[in-house]
C-alpha cells in the first residue's frame, strides 16, 4: 500500500497540480486507522482459507517465542499445531536463539518470571499449575525443558514453561543431591535423562523414555566421599557429560552418559574466590565467582585450559561495576550459566542484577522491574537458562 500511494503522489506532482498540503497528526491518525481497517476488510476468507498448511506451519515456527505466549488461545487449530509431527520438524530446522533465563523470586518461588535477552525484556506467562503447596525452584534444564525440584526435596517436575505443560517424576530410591540434565539425541522429542548423585556417593538416573528411575550405583572408590558438593554451583551439560564442582579438595566430578563413567580432575581455586559457579560456553568449560579481598569486590570469569587442567583469568565485572560493592559483604545467586550468565548481587543497601554474555563478553544490567509485580522491585533468588522450544514434550 506505501508504494502505490508512493506513486499516486508522484504523479500528481508530476501533472503540474500544487503540492499537497501537510496534515495535521491527527487527521494522520485517521488516515493510518482509515489505511489498516480497508486492508484487513479485503482479506477474503474464501483465498486465506486455502493457504497451503506446510507454508502455514513454516511461518509460525518462524515467529519469535514470545509471540506463543498466547498461541494456544487463538484457536483450536493453532493449539493443536504444538504436537503435529510436522511442526515439530519446522521448529527442528529453526536456529536456537540465545537462552532465556527463567527466575523465581524472593518470597513468591511458585510465581516466577522469565528473561528474554534479545528484547531485553521480562515476561511474566502462566506457568504450569504443579499439583503441591510446597515451593518449587529450577535446579536443571535441556532441550527446552525445566526440572524442578520443591522445598523438601521430595518431589520432581519437568515443565514446559511455553507450552504451561509438566510431568511429575516417579519416586526414587536416592535422596536427591545436586541434579543434572541431559537429552537423549538433539530432536526435541528424543527424550532426556536426569542424574541425581548425594554427598554419600550414590546416585541414579531417570529415562523420561520409561518414566522410570534406573542405573543406580555408587561413585567409584578413587574418588574420596562423602563428596563436599557445591550446591551453589549448577551442573553444566556438555555433548552428553554432566559436570559437578566440589570442593575440598577443589575440582571437578563428571559423568559421562553414555558410557557410564566418573571422572575426577582436581583443580586449585583462587584464593580470595567466595561465591562460584561452574558455565559453558560454545561446548568449553568456565567459571564464574566472586572475588572479595581488601584491594576489590568483582566478580571474575575463567576457563578451564584442556591442557594444564587450570583455570584461566579471561574477563572481569567494570571497575565502575566493582566499586558499588567495594568493603560491602555481598550474597551471591546464581541464575544461569549457559551461554549467558546471570547473578543477583546483594548487599545491606544495594540490590543489582548483573548480566554477562560469554560468548560476545559483554556485561550489562537487565531492567530490574518484572511486570506482574507493579511498582514493587522483587529479587530473583533462584533461575536457570533454557532454550524454548514449542515442541519438547514432558
């Protein structure tokens, strides 16, 4: 339509006729409503209604994620798109973007938020309604999918945080400890395991494609137990392998997958390095913690060199960052670790939320004032990254 009227315009110039006179915004206004409700009037249900479904499905799974946020309400057709085969192949062939980061807040841990880092916005959808009272938190998530785990430790969930769906978990034979996650193949639908492993050394997995926990077993002896697990710290997923921090003495406990295999590497940490958290970034192994001395307060990023098994100092929070918290005793909250980082920091009178991009190493502060909570300025206390995905299934 602009460029007709483009064109209509030049010919009136053209015919010697005087220019147009400018309007008024107001008269503007009307003429851009005018414009949209002519265009919408001639879209002739009987032509839309023939358009090829494969085009249909190829251009919904183009869309951005947050637009599906109220994809199921639309109509029943749209709804039910989210389990064809045939979607679920377009989504497959969709480039994953950045990962969102999902967040649970200080006091209301069932009411949780999710940040979007392309629009640098917080979304605050409806989150599937988990058949218990007690709080729930994010401990694990892959391929679209998030486990949590609630207050007691009892009980399991596995949610799509998109699509409001969730599994409860069975009842397993390990107290739960520090949980990783990881996908059966790279489809979305392929399945997922998650490892529980206690401080004691025992540890099992459940196989979404039984619905069952199994592979139970004990760590091997060469390395010391009661393991002193870094709950602080989340678990990092790579190609398969789980990767768990523990201190005393400081490194590193993984577990291959597919092979069934514990590993160790003891690795020293800094000596001024408080609060830490393992990440990944591009399939490479980091670190992220607090570094808090007499000469500064910042938070540090290192990663693991393949081989001297060290890590390496690769970046560090701006000076004028460092300094709002230099002589302040600061609390840490890690809330994700995959590819993007994010960290709540808190002192007695400062609250910031921090935001580090690993792969471009680019520090920012993401808006700290989430929607659904007004005017108040709630805290994250618990998060993860995850990547959304329409069609994993729970």
């Amino acid at each position: 339509m602009m460029t007709v009227c483009g064109s209509e315009n030049l010919k009136m110039l053209g015919s010697g006729e005087p220019p147009l006179a400018k309007k008024a915004r107001k008269e503007k206004a009307r003429g851009k409503v005018t414009a949209t409700t002519s265009s919408t009037e001639i879209m002739e249900p009987c032509l839309w209604r023939e358009f090829p479904g494969d085009l249909y499905e190829t251009v919904i799974a183009r869309l951005p994620i947050t637009t599906f946020f109220r994809f199921r309400s639309v109509c029943q057709d749209w709804n039910s798109l989210l389990t064809s085969q045939s979607f679920s192949q377009q989504c497959a062939q969709v480039k994953q973007t950045q990962p969102w980061i999902y967040v649970t807040i200080h006091g209301n841990a069932n009411d949780g938020a999710i940040y979007d880092p392309l629009s640098k916005k917080w979304y605050c959808p409806p989150v599937p309604a988990l058949p218990t009272e007690l709080l729930v938190e994010p401990v694990a998530s892959a391929g679209g999918l998030v486990c949590f785990l609630d207050s007691e430790f009892i009980t399991a969930y596995v949610c799509n945080l998109v699509t409001a769906s969730f599994k409860e978990l069975p009842p397993r034979s390990v107290d739960f400890g520090a949980i990783g996650m990881t996908m059966n193949e790279s489809t979305p639908n392929a399945g997922y395991k998650i490892l529980c492993v206690s401080c004691d050394g025992e540890y099992e997995i459940y196989d979404s494609t039984k619905n069952s926990w199994g592979r139970s077993g004990r760590l091997p002896s060469n390395i010391k137990c009661p393991l002193d697990l870094n709950f602080k710290s989340q678990v990092v997923s790579i190609d398969g392998m789980l990767y768990f921090m523990h201190s005393d003495p400081d490194g590193i406990v993984y577990y291959n997958m597919t092979t069934g295999v514990w590993k160790q590497i003891l690795i020293p940490a800094h000596p001024h390095l408080s609060d830490h958290t393992l990440a990944e970034r591009g399939g490479k192994l980091m670190l992220v913690g607090l570094v808090n001395n007499s000469a500064s307060t910042c938070i540090c990023i290192w990663e693991l060199q393949q081989m001297t098994f060290l890590w390496k100092l690769v970046d560090r929070m701006p000076t004028l960052w460092c300094l709002e918290f230099y002589g302040k005793s600061v609390e840490l909250d890690f809330l994700a670790n995959k590819g993007l980082v994010m960290i709540s920091l808190r002192s007695r009178h400062k609250y910031r939320l921090i935001t580090y991009d690993l792969s471009s190493k680019e520090w920012f502060k993401p808006p700290r004032r989430i929607p659904s909570y007004g005017r108040k300025r709630p805290w994250p206390v618990n998060g993860t990254a995850f990547h959304p995905c329409l069609t994993a299934l729970v």
